[in-house]
C-alpha cells in the first residue's frame, strides 16, 4: 500500500501547518483598534496637506501672472473670489488711440443736399 504522507522536509513542522481562524481574527481585531485609536490623529495632517498644496499652487498662478505682466510689460490682476473659492488673472488690454480711425468712425453722416464743413467730432 502506498505511503499517502506528506513527504518529509527538513525545517518544517509536521505538527503545525499555520495559524487558526482564531488566531487570525484576534490579530484583526487588534489591527482594528489600533487604526481606530490612530486614524483621527492623521486627519489634522491630510486637511493641512491639502491647504499646504492649494497655497502652493496660488503662489505658482501669481508668479505666472507676475511673469505675463513682465513679459507683455503691462498690469495683471489675481482676482480671488472666497465664495466661489477660485481665483484668475486679469490683464486689462486699452486699443492705442489712433485719432485719425476715431475721428472718421465717429464722424457725422454727410449732409444730404447742403454742404459738409468737416468732421467733428
């Protein structure tokens, strides 16, 4: 008759194959309260984290805003809105006056039947 045992192997333990339910819930359990006893001290740091992350990143669009006005030699304005809870950039852009196009866009219509002295404006 065959032999149906697990073969012999040096360093193993015939007697124990691994741990029981019961053991293995006790360490969860244990794992559990521990995190539960832990977990509120770690809260504080990932509210702080996150604020740390959104300073960083309206310091980065201001030095980006700084950067356009320097570059476009112009103001840029960082508007925030605390409400809403955003913010942008503003670069206010006046056309250059050119007298001669303003004096003939708002000329007066021509004088139908008489003469025209001019433009006025």
């Amino acid at each position: 008759m065959p032999d149906c045992r697990a073969p012999y192997r040096p360093g193993i333990s015939r007697g124990r194959g691994g741990f029981t339910l019961l053991e293995l819930s006790v360490v969860m359990v244990l794992l559990a309260i521990a995190a539960a006893v832990a977990a509120p001290q770690f809260f504080p740091a990932l509210r702080f984290a996150s604020a740390e992350w959104e300073a960083r990143q309206l310091a980065g669009f201001g030095t980006e805003a700084a950067a356009e006005a320097c570059l476009f030699k112009d103001s840029v304005f960082v508007r925030i809105d605390l409400s809403g809870q955003e913010y942008w950039a503003v670069r206010l852009i006046y056309p250059d006056p050119d007298l001669d196009k303003l004096a003939e866009q708002y000329a007066p219509p021509p004088i139908m039947g008489g003469q025209q002295t001019g433009n006025r404006l």
